[in-house]
C-alpha cells in the first residue's frame, strides 16, 4: 500500500507539522520522531538527494532535507521506502551525513549537473 508522508507519519508515531521558519530557513514540512528529534524538510530546485547544512545566528548547526518526493521520486510511498527515508533522516542527524542511498543509482543515467540542487 502506498501512502503520503504526513499519512506514514501518524501511522509510524512521529508527528509532522507544516510549513514554518527555523532560526531564518523557510520549510514546507518538519517531522518531529522523538521529545527533540526533528527534522526539516524544503523542496529543492532540481534532483536532490542529501540535506543542506545550515547555522542559527548563534552558530548552531541543523540540517534541512529535500523534501520526500524529491529524493524518492513519487508523491505516494511504500512503507518500506518510508522507512529507508527515515532511517537515512535519522543517520544524518546523528551525524552521518551522505546522500540518500539510492541516488548513486538514479544518477547514472543524467546528464552531468542534472542530479545537483538549490534548496529555496
């Protein structure tokens, strides 16, 4: 069965919120997982497959995230896709920042340039 996101979301537990600002960064969606948890999503001009690394004015790091359907392809998404995108979320925020796994692949066949992004 495929699902939206804020759908995947009540379903798993986290809690999602709409659009908002941290710190000075506009975000379509934040997806709260844990008390202190979250992450921050915006749509990327462009392919996108890794988050953007941002500072507050008092110089703390956060990270923002394509959105979903960026990354994965597809509005609608399995539970299992959900899952992967969560757990690489998850990774990210600990501190293992990569590009989402599947992007090497969906690369290959673009022109170069094609698979990088702005985030606005």
């Amino acid at each position: 069965m495929k699902k939206t996101v804020k759908t995947w979301c009540k379903d798993f537990g986290y809690t999602w919120y709409g659009p908002g600002v941290y710190s000075a960064e506009k975000y379509d969606y934040k997806i709260q997982f844990l008390k202190g948890v979250f992450a921050l999503f915006r749509t990327a001009h462009g392919r996108c497959f890794a988050p953007r690394q941002c500072i507050t004015g008092k110089g703390k790091a956060f990270l923002i995230f394509p959105v979903f359907s960026q990354f994965l392809g597809h509005k609608e998404i399995s539970r299992t896709r959900f899952a992967q995108a969560v757990d690489w979320v998850l990774a990210c925020l600990q501190g293992k920042i990569s590009q989402f796994p599947s992007a090497t692949a969906l690369q290959l066949g673009e022109p170069e340039g094609a698979s990088r992004c702005r985030l606005s």
